[in-house]
C-alpha cells in the first residue's frame, strides 16, 4: 500500500495499465494488495473502488451473449433491471 | 486595472465572468484555426478543440465544439505535463502528441500544448487537438477499417518537441511532413494550430495581467470546484441503484464477429460508477476504444442527461469514475487498432448510456437511437487536374432519434461529434468526385409521436482514372431503435453502380468484403457511381400520438404516405392530405 515509481529505460515504449480501472499508468503507481494478488492503480483511492466494486460486482446478474441482429432490433421499451443498493 | 492586490477569494460574480472569459479566448481560438487551416475537416468540418489548462495539465476551459474529445481533452495533456516534467517546459516550447496509447483518442486527432509563464513561473497551458486529414498509414485518409494493429494506422507520435524556443523543430518536422500522403496540407494545419495557441497565450497573459495571477489561478481552482459540487448535486438526485445496458458492434472490418459492449452503471450517492468490464475482448480490427474514448462516451451522455450548464473541466472527473479492463473493446491494449473507437464506438455508447440506461429514470431527458455512425469515407489519389496528391477524411451525417418534445434533427453528425458537413461545393473544387444526388433521405425516418430525423443520400460520381476508397461504418443490419413505442431508424448502406451500369449493389457484394461497412483501399474508376446513405433516425412515443397535423405536413413533405399516415399515425387524410379531424378522432378512439 505505497505509491511506486513505474521507472523505464528512455527506449522503452511499452504501456502500463491500471488493474482497477484499466487507465494508463503514468511514471508511478499505487501498489496493494488484493485476494493475494499485488495490484498497481493509476489512483490511490483505487484501493478502496475496488473493494466497492467487488460488493456491486457480487449482484450482477448474468449477462448473456447472443447475437447482436436479434437482440437489437426490438423497438425500445428500455432494457434495463434495476436493483436496490440499500 | 491591475487587481493583484486584492484578496484571491473569488466570488461568483468574478468567477462567472472570468470564466467566461476564458471560454471566449478558446472560442477566438477557434476562430483563427478554421480560418487559417487548410484542410476541410478544420474550416469546414471544425473537428477539433481548444483549451486552456492549469499549470499541472488539468482542463479549465474548452472552446467545446467536438464533444468526442472530452476525454482526450481531461486526460491527455495531464499525460504530456507528466512525461516531460513541468520542470523542463520553457517558454517559446510547443508539444506535439497522437498516441493513443498516452491519452489520445485515436492518432489521426494531434494535440498540441504551449507552456504560458508568467514573471518566469509556469503557470498554465494552451492546448488543442485537431483531426488531421492524413497522417500516413496504410489507407489514404488514416482510417483503415481492417488495420489489425496500431502501426497500420499512421505516424505514432510521443509527446515531442515541435517548437523550441518559438523556432520550429526541424528534424521532428521533417519526420511527420515526410510521413504523411499530403505534407502540404499537413504544414497548414499544423501551423493553424500552432497559430490559435499564440492567439490563446497572448489573451491569457491580458487576463492575467487585467485580473492579477492570483485571481486567475484561484479561479483554475474554484471553477472545476463548481463543476464538480453541481455534478455531485445532479447525481444525489437520482435514485441509487445499478443500471444495465448492453450495445453490440456487428463485426470489427476483420471477421463477421459481433462484438458486445456490457456496462453496469452504479449510482452511489453523489457518486457514478460507470463499470464497464464485462464487455467483449478486445477485437482484431479498429473498432476498440482507448481508455479516454470511452470517458468520452460516459461522461458525453450524462453531460447530456443531467449536466445542464455546468462549465466543462476536469471537475467532472471527480464524482465519476469509468472503470474498465486493459484489454477489452471498451480499453484496447497496445498494439490494438483503435482509429474506429472514436467515430463508431464513442456514440453507440454514449447514445446507450442515455436511452437503454438512464432513460427509464430520466423519460423526459432521453431520445430515441439516432443514426450514430459517422459513416466515414476516404478517399485519395492523384488529381488529374493538378497532378498533386490529395486524401480526405469525408464523414456523413444521420438523422437523430426523436425526443420527449421534438423531432429528431435531419442530417445532423452523432450526437458525440457536433462536426459540420463539406459542402458540395469544397467538396467538388478539392477531389474529382462530381455529385448526382445530395438529398434527406426523408421516407426513412423511424416513426413516432415525435418521429427521427432523417439521413441522407449522397451519389458522387469518380472523375480521376482512379481514385481509392475506405471506409469505416456500422448499423447495416442494427436498426437505430426507437423509445417508449417509437419506430425504428434505418440501416446503413455503401454502394457503387460500376461504369456503364445502371443498377447499385453493396460494396460487400461487387468486391467480396467481408463487412458491408468496413473496408480498405478499394480502387474505383472514372464512371463509377457511389452512392452513400446514412441512417436515419427512430421515433419517440407512440405515432398514433402524434398531432394529426404534423402528420399532414409529414406527409406533404416526403416523411411518411397518405396510406402510412392512416395505418401507422391512426390519421385520415383527404385526397389533399388535409386532415379530416372527425374520422382522425373516430379511427383514433376505435383503435385504443
């Protein structure tokens, strides 16, 4: 739980991405620790978001993959589900 | 008057009018590039935004005329200020930056970002970011819907040294001049943006100089306080919950796979979580979007929603986040192709975001789906005329989705771009293409209490020996859907009519492409016949709702028939279209 300094050779041009919320990494990151796994943000707080996300992420309903010709041509009664966060 | 001595609290009388001072530099400086730039897509299409930033990167002010570089224009000089260190900025430096691998949008749109100091401190930034017409890459026009990585795409460029001490960098120039199908035009448009940030450093160092440092600086500050307090207020008043949509891309140029877009959107509070990782992996072709491009989207469609007048800066970062996952369509990751990201993805979802997610709470906010995609055509070869190179980036509006109390606007950009139309008169004096047809596309409009807007239909003629087309679209299957009971919009559709033919057919079907909207480098000759049609858009609200009158007028202008009017709007008209109101109100009771 620190912020690191992300530290590249001038030639090196590859990219680093934020594991929360997928942002680019500029030059330093903030480092912690999740289910085991080290994590590097673009933003400390990230820390906490994703803890949050994980509580959200737990009520997801599934999602289901069908093709986009019938699944899109409805006229639109919104397709959204609403849940309670309470 | 100088005011530096006064004290730096502001109040919101000063605060409103510098403020507004500091959009009217940014709107002068747009001023000076449309007229100074060379290319159509900036003194025509006005592609391209100008901005005023804080000494760390942050925006305060922008001249807002492309709403789709949003997040290009929160996050990318942010990138810049970083990478080079704000202790190494001087005065007279200007940087130039495409990568959208370092918070760009996609490489045709160049940022470019001169220092302002003021008694030798650094105290701000003037930055833009333009649509260049060509920036080299493996399709005339710089978006080739079947580049499989990001170095098919063009000239990638780091944030790097354009000016240096007022002087050009001539090595950097040489590089991109010589990158580029039309260095000419390149030249121009680079030295129109470099002119409105001379234009916007001059009137900032006035202000700063009228106002004092201090005022203006605390303003920097307060003012994305204010965005950022008006969003969160905004936010509070929606219901908390979690809301879910989904969108799908009906193949990425490479393979007819669809590719699906998933976001469950979290209201917390005054907070908004936009989590959109469950999406698709990332595709093989340009269809996927930097991390910026779907900031864009996001924050585009609740500025829509719910923002209001709130002043655009980076306050609308901070009671909302966009989480995503490297590696998805919705955050390519390096060496992705993303060109597409910008003008296909960025408005399907934010026109997502507005209709399928928050519609259901905000009804009377929402809009049916407009056409949405920029239907983008480029085109390049040697004109017979003058015996010069020429590319362009053309891009064709749609008809937009009905609303709560209007129609949809006809032939209008997405939503997201807010770009012009190229006359046909440019058009036809610039590249040898001849027009037959310019036409709405009126009989296509998705029907509705209040019905879309129309598309339009363009037929242009080849008149070089060659000229070589691409293409990059969506919707040729995908109905643009309609709201609350509204009708849908209609597809997509490329065509060419070979020389000596009479009849169009797709693209797909005369060359054997494997997307209708999406190809590269076709070469079409002198005679050929092309014809464009864009979507337009659907309906809101029932159209047996819709004022019998403006049926009439409907009909009489090509929106709708005499016999739709009757079996779709529940409207009787006489043999002069007139409404005959008794019948209308007999046939309308009867049908409830």
């Amino acid at each position: 739980m620190s912020w690191q300094a992300l530290r590249k050779p001038w030639s090196d041009t590859s990219v680093d991405y934020c594991d929360v919320c997928g942002n680019l990494l500029i030059h330093s990151y903030w480092e912690f620790l999740a289910d085991e796994r080290v994590m590097r943000a673009c933003r400390e707080d990230d820390e906490q978001l994703w803890y949050r996300l994980e509580a959200f992420r737990a009520n997801y309903p599934p999602h289901s993959a069908g093709s986009p010709l019938t699944r899109q041509s409805t006229v639109a009664a919104p397709q959204t589900i609403k849940e309670s966060t309470s | 008057m100088n005011t530096s001595k006064v004290s730096t609290e502001v109040n919101k009388v000063t605060l409103t009018l510098i403020h507004r001072q500091l959009v009217n530099i940014c709107d002068e400086m747009a001023v000076s590039m449309m007229r100074t730039a060379y290319s159509p897509i900036f003194s025509e299409g006005l592609d391209f935004s100008t901005l005023i930033l804080d000494r760390e990167g942050h925006l305060i002010a922008n001249a807002g005329l492309n709403p789709s570089m949003l997040g290009a224009s929160l996050y990318a000089a942010t990138w810049i200020v970083r990478e080079v260190g704000p202790e190494n900025f001087a005065e007279g430096d200007v940087y130039v930056h495409n990568d959208p691998y370092r918070g760009g949008s996609h490489m045709p749109e160049h940022m470019m970002v001169m220092p302002v100091f003021e008694a030798g401190k650094l105290v701000a930034f003037i930055g833009n970011i333009a649509h260049m017409a060509e920036i080299g890459g493996m399709a005339p026009g710089s978006f080739a819907a079947t580049a499989t990585d990001v170095y098919q795409e063009g000239l990638r460029l780091p944030p790097v040294l354009l000016y240096k001490d007022g002087e050009p960098v001539q090595d950097i120039w040489r590089i991109i001049l010589s990158n580029h199908r039309t260095p000419k035009d390149s030249w121009g448009d680079l030295h129109a943006m470099y002119g409105s940030l001379k234009i916007g450093k001059r009137r900032l160092l006035q202000m700063i100089e009228d106002r004092g440092l201090e005022v203006v600086t605390q303003v920097f500050s307060d003012i994305q306080d204010y965005t950022e307090n008006g969003l969160r207020e905004k936010i509070r008043a929606l219901p908390d919950g979690v809301y879910y949509g989904e969108e799908w891309f009906e193949d990425d140029g490479i393979t007819a796979t669809p590719y699906g877009v998933r976001l469950s959107l979290i209201v917390d509070g005054d907070e908004i979580l936009f989590d959109f990782t469950r999406s698709d992996k990332q595709a093989d072709g340009p269809i996927n979007a930097p991390y910026v491009v779907t900031m864009s989207a996001s924050l585009n469609a609740l500025l829509y929603m719910i923002g209001g007048d709130l002043p655009v800066n980076a306050g609308l970062n901070r009671p909302v986040r966009i989480v995503t996952k490297a590696g998805t369509i919705c955050c390519v990751q390096l060496p992705g192709s993303c060109v597409g990201g910008q003008t296909e993805y960025q408005p399907r979802i934010m026109e997502m975001v507005m209709g399928k997610v928050l519609g259901p709470i905000l009804p009377n906010m929402t809009t049916a789906a407009s056409g949405n995609t920029s239907l983008n055509f480029l085109f390049g070869g040697l004109d017979p005329r003058t015996g010069d190179y020429y590319a362009h980036y053309h891009f064709e509006a749609t008809g937009w989705g009905g609303r709560v109390n209007t129609d949809g606007n006809n032939a209008t950009m997405p939503p997201h771009a807010n770009c012009r139309n190229t006359p046909v008169e440019i058009f036809e004096s610039r590249w040898p293409w001849i027009h037959e047809q310019y036409t709405l596309a009126r009989g296509e409009v998705g029907y509705g209490e209040h019905r879309g807007g129309s598309g339009v239909v363009r037929i242009i003629e080849v008149a070089a020996e060659t000229i070589t087309v691409s293409a990059m679209s969506d919707r040729a299957s995908q109905h643009p859907w309609g709201a609350f009971g509204g009708g849908e919009g209609s597809l997509t559709r490329i065509e060419i009519c070979p020389a000596g033919s009479s009849e169009f057919v797709s693209f797909q079907e005369h060359f054997h492409l494997v997307s209708p909207t999406k190809f590269t480098n076709i070469r079409v000759h002198r005679g050929d016949r092309v014809r464009l049609s864009s979507p337009s858009g659907g309906g809101y609200g029932p159209p047996e709702k819709r004022d019998p009158a403006l049926v009439s007028l409907d009909v009489r202008d090509g929106y709708t028939t005499h016999d739709q009017a009757a079996a779709i709007y529940r409207v009787i008209l006489d043999e002069n279209d007139r409404v005959d109101e008794m019948r209308t109100a007999a046939y309308r009771k009867e049908s409830e």
